[in-house]
C-alpha cells in the first residue's frame, strides 16, 4: 500500500526536465567529465556520486579561494543543473561560498526514479561528498533548500545539529498542502516540513515571494513561526515562485545571513557531537513513519524572541538580469505543480473525503463490535446467574 501511495505522490510532485538540458561527456584532452554545452572551469569539479538506495547522481562543485563556507544547494522542481549551472557560479562568486548543486535520482544525468526517499539519500550522498573528498566539515556547511528541495533539506538538517545555517528558498508546508489547503497532516503526504522544521537547531533564513502563485507566502510565513533560531526573514515585495534571484534585495540578504552566521560563534558547538558518518547520523528513512501531530491549527501562534530589526520593507524596483543568469528558460514550476486539470484537484478532494468517510465508517463499526461484546458479556452473566438460582433451588 506504501509503495503504491509512494509512486502516485511521485506522479504528481516530481517533474524532471524532458530531455536534460546537458549531456555529461569525458574531454577528451584531459578525460574529466564536463556539462556539456559549458565549456570545462579549473575551479569546477564534476562528479558522479553513488547512494544508499543504489542510483547514481550528477554534481559539480564549485571552489571559491576566498570561502570559509560551503553552500549545499537543492534546486526547485522542473530544473536540473545544467539550468542552474550559471547560477551556481554567480552564488559563489558574490556569496564567497564554495557550492555544491546536484541533481535528483531521475533528473538531468542522475540515475533511477524521483522519489521522497531517493531525494533523502540523494542529498544525503552529496553531504558525505562535502566531508570526505573536500574536508568541508559539518560547522561550515549551509544547506540552501529551493521548493521541493525544502523537504530534502528540512529532513536532513532536522539531523544535523552543528550546522553553520538553513536557507529555505520558497520553501513548502508539505507536499500535500500546495496542492490542496489539509489542516491536518496524512500518512500519505511527502516532505513534511512543518512536522520536522522545529527539530533544526541552526539559524534558518526563510525567503519567500509575497506573489508567490505556487507556494503561497503562507507556508514560508508559517516555518518561519515554527523555527528554533529565527534569522529575519526575506519577504520579496512582488515577487513570484522563480523570479527571486532577481531582486536586488536577494543576494544583499543572503549576503548578509552568511556573513552573520560567519562571525557569530555557534552555541552549538558545545552540544552533544553527532557521529562522524552520515549513516550513523541517518535514522532511517526507509520505514513508516506514523504522521505527527499537524500544527496548522494552534491556539496560538509563538511569540518570537528576536529582537533584531524589522525586515526591511522590499521594492517592487528588480535588477536587470545579470549576464550570467541568460540561461535558457526554465520550465515553470506551477505548470507541472498546479494540476493540469481541476478534474485532478477534484480527485484528490473526493479521495480525502472518501477517506475521512473511510475512517469514521470503521469507527463506527468497531463502537458496534465493542456495545454487542458488552451485550454478550451481560447476557452471559444473567445465564449463569439463573443457573446458579436452578441449582439452590434443586438442593
């Protein structure tokens, strides 16, 4: 039943780009690996990177001379990276981070099928490339988590205690609740961030576009409630689901964040020493697990403790494109997360009502079971108690 539900909520939520937008090749000069179209970078590594669940992703990591941090970025849904690429130079150069991006089991050159649990130990597999084959450790890495990449990012940060930071990037409530407004979180629901988002101990910045018509506003709005250590968060007056990084105010943010986080010594650092292995560290994410309790209904909302300024009020006013974002155009997300047809949404509607009847039905009847068991239970009692009387009377 789990797989079955697995697979039907990958239909829906995952949307590699068809066909990959570059090809892996060898150069034949040096026999490394590049991206083709782009031409090779001495300060790019490209690599292919094996998981725990048996498929193969693509990364590229990028060095930056200057760096003391090291961004692990998880890109949105509809792209891989050869369209994040351009960006992923331009992050590193302005943020002064090292980056590494990779792509989804099933998307771009990544072996296997997209799923919740491949995205798990896909992201999983590139932490573990950051700390053995480049030294980062885990004090000095940030996870960036884009859309769909908040739910790989939220769940393995839950997990790491003594991370530098969390950039959550128009991130997601839970898969379920894009699509549909659930007030309560199911089984069967993928990436449940506002179950796991209150678990993450390290500065989390949230950004998130006020016309967002993907993932409303309202879900960046209420993780940001739900987060231990609270950073000011980024609301882009205007702006939509794919469009953030044009905003002047974007990259001063995020400049900002890691600067911040930079010189700010961790009160982490004192706790308890998570393991050095990332399947150690892992609690697996193979088996069931039964949903928390849904905190979409509070009676009332935390009060923040922050005390830092008021986020600044963002203009409507973008940059130009910068030369390195002319990347071809990305698919839009919304055109593959909304669904195609309201006929779907109202599937998905009929089907959680029919569920809800499901549940109250079996309810009802196990009440029913529990009265005629009593009944019996009573029933019997006055026949042995007649029978008792029968016997006093025939002494």
């Amino acid at each position: 039943m789990g797989g079955v539900t697995s697979s039907m909520a990958a239909k829906f939520a995952f949307f590699p780009p068809n066909p990959p937008s570059y090809k892996l090749v060898k150069d034949e000069a040096t026999g490394i690996s590049v991206l083709d179209p782009f031409p090779h970078r001495e300060n790019v590594d490209v690599l292919r990177i094996p998981t725990r669940r048996g498929n193969e992703i693509v990364a590229v990591y990028v060095r930056n001379p200057m760096a003391t941090s090291t961004l692990l970025y998880s890109h949105g849904n509809a792209a891989d990276i050869g369209q994040m690429y351009e960006l992923f130079i331009e992050l590193s150069i302005h943020l002064r981070v090292n980056l590494m991006g990779y792509d989804y089991s099933g998307y771009g050159q990544s072996s296997g099928k997209p799923s919740e649990q491949n995205t798990y130990a896909d992201i999983e597999a590139a932490y573990k490339c950051l700390e053995e084959s480049y030294g980062a450790k885990q004090e000095n890495i940030i996870l960036y988590g884009q859309s769909v990449g908040s739910g790989p990012t939220v769940d393995l940060a839950s997990r790491l205690p003594r991370l530098r930071a969390v950039v959550l990037h128009s991130p997601i409530l839970s898969g379920l609740r894009v699509m549909y407004p659930v007030k309560r979180t199911y089984w069967f629901d993928i990436y449940k961030n506002i179950d796991k988002i209150s678990m993450v101990k390290s500065p989390v910045l949230i950004i998130h576009g006020t016309n967002d018509d993907v993932v409303n506003c309202s879900h960046g709005k209420q993780l940001w409630e739900l987060c231990q250590e609270k950073y000011e968060p980024l609301w882009v007056k205007g702006g939509n689901h794919c469009d953030l990084e044009l905003y002047p105010e974007y990259i001063r943010h995020v400049k900002k964040f890691i600067s911040t986080v930079e010189k700010t010594p961790s009160r982490r650092n004192g706790s308890q020493r998570s393991t050095d292995g990332i399947e150690q560290l892992r609690q697996s994410t193979d088996h069931y697990e039964p949903p928390r309790r849904s905190m979409d209904q509070r009676d009332k909302p935390r009060r923040s403790t922050d005390t830092r300024e008021k986020p600044r009020k963002s203009t409507d006013t973008r940059e130009k494109p910068r030369k390195s974002t002319d990347r071809p155009p990305r698919l839009k997300f919304h055109e593959y997360t909304k669904f195609n047809s309201i006929d779907k949404l109202e599937k998905l509607k009929v089907s959680l009502d029919h569920m809800e009847r499901m549940e109250r039905s079996r309810r009802s009847v196990e009440y029913h079971d529990k009265s005629s068991r009593s009944n019996d239970q009573q029933l019997e009692k006055g026949r042995k108690s007649v029978d008792w009387l029968d016997r006093i009377r025939a002494d």
